[in-house]
C-alpha cells in the first residue's frame, strides 16, 4: 500500500517589517486602552455616573477588539485588512487623537502653558497619546514598504 502525500502550498514567511507593523498596531491598541483607563477614572472621581459612560467605554472597546482583529489579520497576509487599518484608524483614528491638541493650539493655547499647569494625570495621558500617534503613523509607514507591498502580493 502505498501513501501519496499532497504538497500544502507555501505561505510566505512573514517579513519582519509586516510584523513590526502588526505589532505597532498591537501597541497603539494598548496605549488607547491606557489613554481609556485614565478618562474613565478621571470621570469616574469626578462624579460621572458609571451608566453615562458605558457607550462611550462600549465603542472604544469595540475599535480595540476590531484593531486587534485587523492587526493580526495584516500579519497573516490579508490586503484588506492592511488597507482597512489605513484607511480607518490610520486617517480617521489619528484626526479623533490629535483634534483636541489642534483645537486648543488653535484657540490660543499654548504648549509651554498647558505643560505649566499639568498635572501628574495629565503627563500620563500626554506620554500615552504621544506614544499612541507614533504607533499608528509608524504602523501604517512600515504597512507600505517594498517589502510589506511584496508580501501581500504573494499571500
């Protein structure tokens, strides 16, 4: 009796630049559930009823998990899953995090005065949402380089 083995067609190995990405996207969930845990707390202390803030936690819960799905989607080679982060927190999810800073910058505000009067929180949530853009813009830069553009071709 003889067996007959079929050949599994080869994924491409994914290259580390695709995974750097997906990892930055992974990171960027975190800092946002940082960022979430340190507004919900501040509101919480301040008196905000917890049922006030279920839809906003419920949404920004459901972005992280859509992240976190996309993300490991992107590492498996999915193309749309590459252009959805793009597209959807890359462009639309950068402008929700740095409107405010615009808004006050463009109020009048300044950078040396909202450094004066910031608190302990305050650098938190700052250092956070920092971190935050630059995992975003670097994870969508490292999505589209020659060999990102490569992989998903072949995958």
């Amino acid at each position: 009796m003889s067996t007959t083995t079929v050949a599994k067609p080869q994924t491409p190995a994914v290259p580390p630049v695709v995974h750097t990405a997906a990892m930055l996207w992974l990171a960027a969930v975190a800092f946002g559930a940082f960022e979430a845990v340190l507004m919900i707390g501040k509101l919480l202390y301040e008196g905000t009823p917890v049922l006030d803030l279920l839809p906003q936690a419920g949404f920004r819960l459901a972005v992280f998990a859509g992240a976190v799905f996309l993300a490991l989607k992107l590492k498996g080679g999915a193309n749309w899953a590459r252009w959805t982060l793009a597209g959807t927190l890359g462009v639309f999810g950068t402008l929700s995090l740095v409107m405010e800073p615009i808004q006050y910058l463009l109020a009048g505000g300044s950078i040396t005065g909202a450094m004066a009067g910031a608190d302990a929180m305050t650098w938190a949530f700052a250092a956070s949402r920092t971190l935050h853009v630059l995992a975003v813009l670097g994870g969508v830069a490292l999505m589209f380089q020659p060999r990102a553009n490569a992989y998903f071709r072949s995958a």
